[in-house]
C-alpha cells in the first residue's frame, strides 16, 4: 500500500513539473502578458514546491 501511494505521489509531482514546465515555456513565448507577473510568481512557487517535496523523498 506504501509503494502504491509513494508511486501515486511521484505520478502528481511529475504532472506538476511538466505543467510548471509548459507554463514557462508560454510565458517565455509571451503569452498571457497582462498576467505575466502573477503566472510567474505562480511557476516560481510550484518550482519551489516540487524542490521541497524531492528533497523530502531524499530524507526518508
């Protein structure tokens, strides 16, 4: 059961990051100017979050 959530978990990081990751591609292409900013602040944090949660995966 641990191995299937612990699975689960790393399918949802791994969906994270590629959003994060296509959200920076458009933002570079400079789509969504008027919000530009916030999507930005917005992928920082998710980049963050994904670093936290890896790093946690490390310590156990």
């Amino acid at each position: 059961m641990q191995e299937h959530k612990t699975t689960n978990q790393e399918d949802l990081i791994l969906k994270l990051d590629q959003d994060r990751a296509w959200l920076l591609e458009n933002l570079d292409k400079g789509k969504w100017s008027e919000i530009r900013s916030e999507l930005a602040d917005l992928e920082r944090k998710i980049s963050k979050l994904i670093i936290r949660v890896q790093e946690s995966y490390i310590d156990i």
